[in-house]
C-alpha cells in the first residue's frame, strides 16, 4: 500500500477522540507556531537590532581602532620624517609622544573592541576575529614597544650632543683637523667621510663598509706616511677606530631600526589586513543584521501569512474534516434518531468509518434492530395479550357471567352500614330472578330485607372492616319475595369493593336431604340386611317350623268335629302360629322391604279395616281410658299400596299412640287430600305431588328429640323388649311408607305426638274387595301336583294340604330329582320350594323344567318375601307365589289362579 | 483508548522513570578540572587541533622553510591527519627569515588562543623574534631546523635568546663553528680566517663558534664583516676580507646573501687564494643550482645526513607526495620535529567524558622535555632543559661536482664532527 493511501486509511480509521485531538492539537500546535514565532521574530528582531548597535558600535570601534593605527603610524614616520629637521626633542613631542599616546588609545580601543565582541552575540565570522583582534591587539603592542625601542635608538642615533651621528661627525671632524696637514691622508677622510655621508643618506651597509675599507687605506697610507709622527699617527689611528666603532653602531642602530621598519611593515600588513578584515566584517555586520532585519521582516511576514494560510487551511481542513466526520454525521445521526423516535423504525444510521460515531451508529442500528424487534413483539405481544386480555376478560366475563355461583359485587355506603350492588353476574339475577336493572345501584337492605337476620349483612360489614375474606354458611334466606339456601364467600377487592360469591345451594339442599335420606336408607338398608340376613335365615326356617304350627292345626281343626274340646287349643296352638307368622313378616318387612304386591286402596277403608280389627279392639280393650277416634277425609284420593303393611302400620302406630299415654288419653286418627308444592316436597325429601295422608296424634308424654332421631330404627324402644313390644313396629312404619314412596313426618312435644304419613295419591280406581272363596271353590280335580321342597315337614304338610284339596301329590326332595321325575312324567303343576339345600334352587329348577317341559306350569313357595330369584321364576313362566307358611285356602287359591292362566 | 488502552500519561511517567533511574545510575565522572600551570586549551569533539607553522616561505630561503613543511605534512600523514580523534589543522605563516617576521608570524599564530603549538621556524633569526612572542603566550615551540645556539644553551648555559617551551630537532650549530674551526685549522692548516655574517643570531652563532674555537686553536681571525640582509653589494666586504689577509672566509648565509658572497668572491681578484667555507642554510639544491661551478671548491659545514631505511622509506614517501627528491634533507627533522610534538600531545592531552581533549601548556612542554631516546628518522632524540633533543653531529661537506646536486655534496663529507666524539 503506498504511504498516501495508507495515511488516507489511516485518516479514516482515526478514533473522534483521535480525531478531535489531532485537530485540537493542530490548532493549539498553531497557534503555539505562531505565538512562538511572534515571539522568536520580536526575539530575533530585537536581537538584531542590538546586533546592529553592536556591528555599528564594533565598526566604530574598529574605525577607530584602525584610525588610531594610523594616525600612530603616521605620527611615528612624522618622527622619522621631521626629527632630522625640527631636532629630535621637537619631533619627539610632536610625533614620538602622539604616536606613543596613540597606540595606547589603540590598545585600549581594542581591548574594548574584544570585550564587546565577547560580550555580543555577533556573527560567527566576527567572532572569529578575535583572533584578529588578538592579533591587532599583539600588534598594537609590538608597535608601541617597537616605536619606543625605534625611539629609543633615533635618540641613540640622531640625539643632540650625544648621538651616535654626531659622535661620528665629531669624530670625523676630530680626524679631518689630524689629517687636514696631510694631503694623501685628508683625501682618504675625505672619501672615508664621504662614504659614511652616502651611508647615512641611503643607509646601505656597503657604503659604510666602503668607508671601512678607505679607512683601511688610511691606515696603510698613514703607516707609509713617515710625515705623519707616531703621537699624531696614534691619534689617527685611534680617531678611525673611534669612527670606526660609532659606525659600526650606527649600523647596528640602523639595522635594528630597519628591523623595527620592517617590523612595523609586517605589523602594518597582519593589522592593515585585520582592520580591513574587521572592518569589513563589521560593516558586514552591520549590513547583515538590517538584511537580516529586512530578511526577517520578510520573511516574517511571510511565514506569518503562511502560517494563517496554514492555520486557515488547517481550520478550514479540521472544520471540515469535523463536520464532514463529526458533525454531518452527528446531524445525520440525530436526524435518523429523530426519525426514530418520531416513530420511522425503518431508518438506519450510516456506519461509514471505524470511529466512535460509526460505532455509535452501529450501535443505534443494533439498538433500533432490537427496538424494532422489541415492537414487532410487543406489537404482537400486545396484540396477543390483548387478545389473551381479552380472551381473559371474555373468559373473566363468561366465568363472571356464567359462572353457576351468583357474583355480587357491593360498594359500602353508609359508612359501611349498608351495600349498594356496583355489578352482578347472570347467575344473581337468576338466582334471585331479578334484572341487572332491579340489582344495581340499589341497596341490598332494600332488595334483600331479610338480609340482616340472614347473617349476610355482617359478614360484608365485617369483610369490609377487616379486609379477610369470610364464608357465610349455608343458610336459609326467606322474604316476601324470595326464598332459599345459600352460602356465601365474601371478600374484599383492593378497590375497597366487597365481592359475594353465592351459591343458591335450594336445590343441592334438596339433594341433600335426599341423600341423607338415602344415606338414612341406606344405613337402614344394610341395616335391615344384615337384620335381614339374620332375620332372613331364621324366618326361613321359621317359616318353616310355622308351616307345621300353622298347617297341622288347620288340618286337625278341619279333621276334629267343632265341638270338639281340641278346637280351642288347636285354635291357639294356630294363631300362635299365625302370630309368628306375623311378626317374621315384620321382620321380612323390616329387612327385605315389602315384598307383597300393591294395588290401589282407599286409605280410609284400611283405617277402618283396622279400627274394626280385632287387634284393634283388643288394644282398646288394653288402653280403655284412651279414646281412639278417627277424623277421615271423605274426598281422601285413593292410593297404590300393599294394604296388609299399610295395615300394619295404622296399627302399629295406634298401637304406639296408646302405649305412649299414661293415663288417660286421645288418639286421633285422621286423613287428608295434600298437595306438596316443590319447596314443601324438597324439604320433606320427596316429590312434588298431592299426598294422601295419615295422621295419627296422641297426646302423651311425647318423645324425646333424642329419641326422636332413633325411632325408626329396628329394634330401638323404651319399651321392655319382649314385654311390649318387637322393636319393629316404628321400622314397619318407615319401611312401608317410604316402600310406597311417601314419608313420615314426625311432630313430638310435650303435648304429644304427632305421627303423619304421607302417601303418593294413585288415579287408580280401586278393585273391589275379593271375597274369600270356600274351601269347597278350591278344590282342584285330581290334577297332579309335583312338591319339590328341601324340608321333609313341607313336604309332608303340602302333601297332606294337596290331597285335602283334591290335587295327585308327588313330592320330590330336590331340584334334580324333580327334573328327573318330569323327565319321565307329566305334572300340572310343580309346587316349587325356592330355596332348596343343597342343590339347585327353585329358578334354576324351573328352567331346567322348561327345557324338557316348556309349558310346566309351577307355583313358587318361598319362606321369604318375593326375592329376584322368585320374580325371575316368575317372568319363566311360573304362574303363582306362595308364601310360607301357608294355609290350605292359601295354597288351593293359590294351584287355582296358577292352573287357570 | 482505548486503550489503554497505552496514554500519554504513561508515556510520560516511564520516560521520567527513565530519565531519574539513568540520572541516578549512570556514574558522573568528574569534570575535568585545568590544573596547569600555565592553561589549558580545550578542543571540543570535531574541533580540529591547531598547529601554528611558521616558516620562511617567501625569498631565497624558501625551499628551507618548504622543506620543513613538507616533512611536517609527512608527519600529519603517518597519523592520516588526524590526532587524538581531531583533525589536525595547521596553520601557516610566512616568517620572512627575519626576527621580526617571526615576531610578528608567531603573533598571528598565538592570536589564536586554540593554537596548542608551533611547529618551526625555519631560521633561527625568525625563532629569536618568535620563540619570545610564543614563550610568553605559553605555547610550545618546536623547529625542525633551527641550529643558532642563541635559542637554547652556548656552551652548557641558557642562551640569551632561550625561551622556556622551545624546543627542536635540528642540532645546536655550537658546534658547527667548532667543527669548521677544526676541519680550517687542523686539515686545511688555515691559521688566518676571517667571518662574515649578516646579523641574523644564526650567522652571529656559528661565526661566533668558529671564531672562538680558531681561535682557541691558535688560528687567527683577521676580519669579522657584517653584511645586512638584503645586501647585494658584496665587493667592499669582500675586499675587507681581502685586505684582511685571511686564508679562510667563512661565511654562514642564507640565500641570496651567500650566493652573492660567493659568486661576487669568484670574481674578486685574489680571492682564488681564500677558501670558502659556508654553513648548512646553503647545503641546498637551489643553492647549487644558482651557484652552479662558481660554487666549486666551497666548503660546507653543516649536520651529518641522517641514513637508513626509515629514512629511505620517508625520502620514498616525499617523492611520492611531492613527486620530487627532496632539496635537503633537512625535512628529516622537521618530520621528527612534528611527530614528537603530536607524540607530546597525546602523552599531555587528557580527553574528557564529553570528548573534548584537554591540553595543559605547561603539559606539553613538559612532555617534550622530558623526550628521551625518541627513535627519529634524523637519529635518536632526547630533550634537554634547554630545549635541544638532537645529538649534534657534523659534516665538512665540499661542493666537488655541482652537478651530482645536493646528494654529490651530501655524499662529499670531508669531515665529521661529533660532540659525543
């Protein structure tokens, strides 16, 4: 990836924090720029401005230092110059000193020159003359200690009376007057004189050596002048060597000033070159820092103006780079939440770029994704809670309207003294047949008056004052209007509203009532069964034992003359017989339920029957102080009944009523037409209907409410068992009404009791009394009869009551031998015993009978009362039933009805 | 930043960390603190090393003073221009040959307050002027050539123009007029002689020397002429030597002055008589390329020529960098002159922990003084107080065959003269 692109993607995958940062960062850095730059250029242009003072006080000072030099130069070859001329005294104070004075200025003008070049912040190539100046400073020295040493040797050389010149023309003079007598001699000092005079005017050696070798000369020719005495020839000598040795000084002061010349000529040229160079540096100096100021300036301005170009570039860049990154983006970012929120959920922020608003945008994005899901949702959700909600409150409402239970809803008013319905379910207005209309906004003292000894009332005042919800059991309300059971569930809503769930519990009541009453029946039932079990299996046996005590005597009463002092006993030993015939009939009763069949009877003919039975009288005669009166409805409806038990029950109660009165007392029997309504019919436990019913009242003792709840019960008396009574007399009672469909309704107090039993009317006509038939009527005409019975006795008593009545007896002692018999005879009629031990029973005979003999005719004798075994012999095909024991009237009606259908 | 995601914060704090953990760990050397007894110079790294050369570089003298510079360089070169890790700089002035134009040269040169030495001078004349400017600016001094005994010790005592911090490697020319005294006297039998100088402290020194060694051989000095430089008039001091009867003129010059002695006595009557005898500043091809035959029969007294393959191998170099023989060999200690010095610079330099190079003055000189048995290729060299480090051995050398050049008169040694002798 090139650098650019690479740079540019750098650029796009800048944080914002980055981002701003580096924009902030660019914009501090320039204006740190600028003011930096303002700063150094103010630095930079003060500088130099003092760089200019500084070059122009250094080239000042070099100036100067350079004039100085000169003027010091010029003043020392002034001396040289003018000192042959003005005298040396002169020339020394009027140049040698200057000049000295000069320098000295020089030398301190250039040491100020170094201390301020040091000082300064000059350029580097001024600088670096401080060589130079150390130079010019070694120099300026040099040249003032070489000008006084120069000096020094012009006043050796030239000074007045002692110089070394005038020491040579003094001695020259000397020798001229020694050799002015001697022509040779003067003509060589003369040219020796004349050398040295060339000498000092040109000042070369050679001339000096010239007059050198001419003074040689003089001295040969003065040895080879004999003229010449040796004194003066001395002397001569003497003064050439004295001019000699000041020559030779001369030349050596000559040559030491010529070095000094010289030296001041190399002098001249290190510090002509160095002040040319120090001059020039300093105007360089000078011209530098104002081009350096113009420079500056310019490029000042410049770089000012680049730099605002720049910063406004780089403004311009960043603000765009900002808004194009940051703040278009915010915008749009903003915008898209606005849209947002505005509720356009289809909206996406733009996620371009890998900063912190594209992560914001994606973020967004993620977030309106999952808002938009969260809606979809709840839209849905709401949408199926609302359904749900209404679904609820449709089900809510179904449960509330539907609900069975009545639902009332009340508001306390009155300081929660009294109720007003706010709202109630369909079950209240049926419950208590009133409209919604009549119901809400009204007080319930006012629709239910009865409401406070009903017990509600304080149950809703007690809910609504403690808030805990409450039962109110069932109970019987009752108004003008209104009537019922009900139970109550009361409880209290947040909203302060009591809420009465009820249930008209009227008919379940009924229900009830009806299975207690089964219950009651039930437990009767099983037990009369385990009575009748017992009862049963004696009765059977009883019976049987009766059959002999029942049947042999009427055989013998029919066999015995009437006279006969046998009769009585007989007769007893019969009645006895009959007597417990009677009461293992109760017993039967009692445990298997009346097995007679019924047939519509009037009740008053029964009563009647009764009051003129001599059971009846025999009681009145036992209870003669009691009056037994009977009240009976004329217009009494008829009814279906067993009128033998019904019988019995009128004289079991009589027979109660009579031994419940000490004393003298009154038993009314009396009867009446009623018609139960539904209410009337529930609360007793049986149908709606009109009843016929029986009452029998006396005015004992009464009975105990304790043993009011036992007296229907089997074997449960005050009376000495044995004594008086069975125990069974009250259970016959119950047993035959309820048998019948009716009830017994018992009122007791003090005053006496009141027993009413109320029995369903039949539109049944009555059949007329059957008259008895004779014995004679019968009689049969020898049909055979086969007698099948398990009990030898029967056996034998039927035989004997078969052949009385004008039957063919053939007795068998089973079921199996009774078909073996039939297997190879015919019969008429079959005498069947039903239960039979061992061996098949009576059904089970007869329907192997029928197999071999489908059209038998059979008559069915049982010790019991008419079981399923015997109705289903019965529906095979057998005619009659017999009860045993039976008399022989009973069983030749019996033989009769069956071989005549 | 993120991330830390890393901050500037952090940045910073391990910076500072490092900064006091580096502060606290690394060892302060000292700073070097000048204890000389004169300075210290201090050369910053990638400052050069500055090294005043002054030699004769304009007039006839010339070729003496580019010979020194030429040996100077070779000496720059075997250390590839570099010295303790600096650039050597060398800076060259003319001195003229004059004590003056040494005064003034060396004060270019000691303008320079980095100037850590001098390297020459040639003439002993510009030494006198310069070893004072030098000495008294605390510098170090040191010549490849230079033999007035002025500059350091005549006969075993400080000489008036002795400087302290002058030093060098030519032989103190004391005795050269001894051994040109001797060579006069003994082989030649000369018992008159006359001197010819020119002033110059050199010429004055080994005049000087000859005349008291003739002297003290029982010879007699007729004539003792002075001549200025620059002169080129010799006639009337050659017919004062004439006139002084002398067997023998000895005459150390320089050149044009020499040239002019001798060439203007070639055509002095009587003079055919007179032996010649000139000194070691003429022992130069230049020389005996002006004088040519005139110079025939001239004796020299000048150092022995160093031999051997170090000279051989330096003489090979020259010829290579210079792409000439050399014109006298007096290069050979110039190249020791300079070599001992930068040997003195790194025994005297103490470099800093920043890298610059500290150089006591006093340091350097001390150094250099106490040089002993320094291996040179002109011979081995030790320093003593006086500023002499070479063994001065000498050479009557007798221009036989101006064509053979400077080699036919090295080659031609008539005698040697040895102060170990």
């Amino acid at each position: 990836m090139n650098p650019w692109k690479y740079f540019l993607r750098f650029l796009e995958e800048m944080s914002i924090t980055v981002r701003f940062g580096l924009g902030i960062g660019l914009l501090l850095l320039l204006f740190v720029t600028v003011s930096a730059f303002s700063y150094l250029s103010m630095e930079f242009v003060t500088t130099v401005q003092n760089s200019i003072e500084t070059s122009t006080e250094i080239q000042r000072l070099v100036l100067e230092m350079d004039r100085g030099m000169e003027k010091a130069r010029r003043l020392h070859g002034d001396f040289f110059l003018h000192y042959p001329e003005i005298g040396l005294e002169k020339a020394h104070e009027q140049y040698a000193q200057p000049a000295v004075r000069q320098i000295a200025h020089v030398i301190s003008v250039s040491n100020e020159l170094k201390n301020l070049i040091d000082a300064s912040k000059v350029t580097e190539p001024l600088r670096k003359t401080r060589v130079d100046l150390n130079l010019f400073l070694s120099s300026a020295k040099r040249f003032a200690e070489k000008s006084i040493q120069s000096v020094e040797l012009v006043t050796e050389l030239a000074a007045p009376r002692t110089g070394l010149e005038v020491q040579l023309d003094n001695q020259y003079a000397a020798l001229q007057i020694e050799t002015s007598n001697y022509d040779s001699l003067s003509r060589l000092y003369s040219e020796m004189r004349s050398f040295s005079q060339d000498y000092r005017i040109s000042r070369k050696r050679f001339l000096m050596q010239s007059a050198f070798n001419t003074a040689f000369k003089l001295r040969k020719e003065l040895d080879n002048s004999p003229a010449v005495g040796a004194v003066q020839s001395q002397r001569i000598n003497a003064l050439i060597d004295r001019c000699m040795a000041t020559a030779h000084k001369i030349l050596d002061v000559d040559v030491a000033i010529k070095a000094i010349f010289n030296d001041f000529a190399l002098q001249a040229e290190a510090v002509d070159a160095v002040s040319k160079t120090l001059v020039h540096l300093a105007g360089e100096e000078v011209s530098q820092a104002r081009e350096s100021i113009l420079h500056a300036h310019r490029l000042s301005l410049l770089l000012m103006a680049g730099i605002t170009l720049a910063g406004l570039t780089a403004a311009l860049i960043i603000a765009r780079a900002l808004n194009s990154r940051i703040t278009q983006r915010v915008v749009n970012l903003t915008g898209t939440a606005e849209a947002f929120r505005k509720g356009n959920l289809d909206v996406y922020a733009s996620e371009d770029g890998n900063d912190e608003l594209s992560l914001l945008a994606h973020t967004f994005n993620v977030m309106a994704e999952h808002i938009r899901e969260l809606i979809d949702n709840l839209e849905m959700k709401v949408a199926e809670r609302t359904r749900e909600l209404s679904e609820s409150e449709r089900r809510f409402r179904q449960l509330f309207e539907h609900s069975s239970s009545g639902v009332a809803v009340y508001e306390a008013v009155e300081g929660g003294n009294d109720f007003v319905f706010k709202d109630i379910n369909k079950a209240v207005g049926t419950i208590e047949d009133l409209d919604r209309s009549q119901l809400v906004g009204r007080k319930i003292t006012e629709v239910f008056p009865a409401v406070a000894e009903f017990g509600l009332l304080d149950v809703l005042r007690r809910v609504l004052r403690t808030g805990q919800s409450a039962c109110h059991p069932v109970s019987y309300y009752s108004d003008d209007r209104v009537e019922g059971w009900r139970e109550y569930s009361v409880y209290k809503l947040p909203s302060g509203e009591i809420v009465a769930v009820y249930d008209d519990l009227t008919a379940w009541k009924q229900a009830e009532i009806e299975r207690k009453a089964m219950e009651a029946k039930l437990q009767r039932a099983q037990k009369m069964e385990s009575i009748g079990l017992l009862a049963g299996g004696v009765a059977h046996d009883l019976n049987n034992i009766l059959s002999g005590i029942v049947g042999y005597p009427e055989l013998l009463l029919m066999q015995i003359p009437k006279d006969s002092e046998l009769q009585k006993p007989i007769r007893a030993i019969r009645e006895s017989g009959q007597r417990a015939v009677a009461v293992v009939a109760d017993l039967l009763t009692v445990a298997r339920g009346v097995a007679c069949a019924k047939e519509p009877a009037r009740l008053n003919r029964l009563v009647k029957e009764y009051l003129a039975s001599p059971e009846h009288h025999k009681l009145k005669s036992l209870h003669a102080h009691i009056d037994c009166t009977a009240r009976l409805d004329p217009h009494l409806q008829n009814i279906h009944c067993s009128p033998v038990h019904v019988g019995k029950c009128i004289m079991n109660l009589v027979t109660n009523a009579m031994e419940a009165i000490e004393g003298p007392g009154r038993v009314v029997i009396s009867t009446q037409n009623r018609i139960l309504d539904e209410k009337t019919a529930l609360k007793h436990g049986i149908s709606a209907g009109e009843y016929a019913i029986l009452t029998v009242t006396d005015n004992g003792k009464g009975i105990s409410e304790k043993d009011l709840e036992h007296i229907f019960e089997p074997f449960y008396t005050k009376k000495i068992m044995g004594i008086s009574g069975t125990g069974l007399g009250l259970a016959v009672v119950w047993n035959s009404v309820l048998d019948h469909g009716g009830t017994v309704l018992v009122e007791s107090s003090a005053k006496g009791t009141s027993f009413a039993l109320y029995f369903p009317v039949s539109e049944k006509a009555v059949a007329p009394k059957e008259i008895n038939p004779g014995i004679e009527e019968l009689l049969g005409g020898g049909e055979k009869i086969l007698v099948v019975d398990d009990e030898p006795l029967q056996r034998d008593i039927a035989s004997r009551m078969l052949t009385v009545l004008g039957y063919v007896c053939k007795c068998v002692d089973s079921g199996e031998n009774a078909v073996a018999y039939l297997l190879e005879n015919r019969v008429d009629m079959v005498l069947l015993d039903m239960l039979m031990d061992p061996g098949i029973n009576g059904r089970q005979t007869y329907e192997r009978i029928l197999r071999i003999r489908p059209d038998q005719k059979a008559v069915i004798a049982s010790g019991f009362s008419e079981s399923e075994e015997v109705k289903m012999a019965q529906r095979l095909g057998a005619g009659g039933f017999i009860k045993k024991p039976y008399s022989v009237q009973e069983l030749g009606r019996a033989l009769k009805q069956g071989l005549d259908r | 930043m993120p991330k830390i995601k890393p901050n500037i914060f952090y940045g910073i704090g391990v910076f500072l960390f490092a900064v006091c953990l580096s502060a606290g760990c690394e060892k302060q050397k000292p700073r070097f603190q000048c204890s000389d007894s004169i300075a210290c110079i201090d050369v910053a790294p990638g400052e050069p090393l500055k090294i005043g050369v002054l030699q004769a570089l304009s007039g006839n003298v010339a070729p003496l003073g580019l010979e020194q510079i030429r040996g100077i360089d070779l000496a720059v070169d075997k250390r590839q221009g570099k010295l303790l890790g600096h650039s050597i700089l060398l800076q060259t002035e003319d001195a003229g040959c004059t004590g003056e134009g040494g005064a003034n040269a060396a004060l270019k040169i000691i303008a320079d307050p980095q100037t850590v030495a001098i390297l020459g001078t040639t003439c002993s004349g510009e030494a006198a002027g310069a070893s004072k400017v030098m000495s008294d600016a605390g510098l170090t001094m040191i010549s490849g050539n230079n033999s007035a005994p002025y500059l350091t010790a005549i006969a075993g005592k400080r000489a008036p123009n002795w400087q302290p911090g002058y030093f060098r490697t030519a032989p103190n020319e004391e005795a050269s007029g001894k051994a040109a005294a001797d060579y006069a006297f003994y082989k030649l039998g000369v018992r008159k002689a006359a001197t010819l100088n020119d002033g110059d402290i050199y010429s004055r020194g080994l005049t000087e020397g000859f005349e008291q060694a003739f002297r003290k051989f029982g010879g007699e000095i007729v004539l003792s002429a002075l001549i200025s430089k620059g002169d080129t008039e010799m006639q009337p001091v050659l017919t004062a030597v004439m006139n002084s009867g002398t067997q023998l003129l000895f005459f150390p010059l320089f050149q044009p002055e020499g040239n002019q002695v001798l060439l203007q006595s070639r055509k002095t009557a009587g003079f055919e008589n007179i032996i010649l005898m000139s000194d070691g500043a003429l022992i130069e091809s230049s020389f005996i390329e002006a004088v040519k035959d005139q110079g025939k029969g001239l004796y020299f007294v000048g150092p022995s020529r160093p031999g051997g393959p170090e000279v051989d191998a330096l003489a090979k170099d020259y010829a290579v960098k210079f792409n000439t023989s050399p014109a006298a060999s007096y290069y050979l200690s110039a190249f020791d002159a300079a070599d001992l010095l930068m040997q003195a610079l790194e025994k005297a330099a103490v470099a800093d922990s920043d890298g610059t190079l500290h150089i006591g003055r006093q340091a350097l000189r001390n150094a250099l003084y106490a040089t002993r048995g320094y291996k040179g290729v002109s011979g081995t060299l030790t320093c003593d107080e006086f500023g002499d480090c070479a063994v001065p051995v000498f050479n009557i050398l007798r221009l036989d065959e101006p064509a053979a050049g400077l080699e036919g008169l090295q080659s031609n040694v008539m005698f040697t003269y040895s102060c170990e002798k």
